[in-house]
C-alpha cells in the first residue's frame, strides 16, 4: 500500500507546517484524510487483514493528529 503511505505522509507533512514557505494547515490535510477514506471504501473486503489494519490504523491516526491541530 506504497500510494496509502506517500497520502499519509502528504496528511502528516501539512498538519505539522513542513510544507515550503507554509505554516500548519487544517484545510489541506483534510483532502488527503477524505482522500484515504475513499481507499478504503473503495477496497472494502479486498485487501488483506494486515493491509486493511494498516490502512484502519493510518486512517486512525491521521484523525487524531487532524482533531488535536485543530482544537
């Protein structure tokens, strides 16, 4: 799932400002997030055990790191 982790890694890079010239950024990372939503639902009951929890945990993770950027 090298397309889940390059989404992940855009997710993590925009909520922690690493973007050039960029400060933290609720909006965008949010694309991505709704963006790896879509994957899994799209690939519902076709994947793996260990790639559906890596996705789940991703996805877990990301909304969290999302809720507490932007409390």
């Amino acid at each position: 799932l090298d397309v889940v982790d390059i989404l992940a890694q855009q997710a993590v890079a925009l909520l922690s400002g690493q973007g050039p010239g960029r400060g933290p950024d609720p909006v965008a990372p949010r694309f991505f997030i709704d963006l790896l939503g879509v994957v899994q639902e799209k690939t519902a009951g076709q994947l793996a055990p260990e790639e559906n929890r890596h996705l789940e945990d991703i996805l877990y993770q990301l909304r969290s790191l999302f809720v507490a950027a932007t409390r």
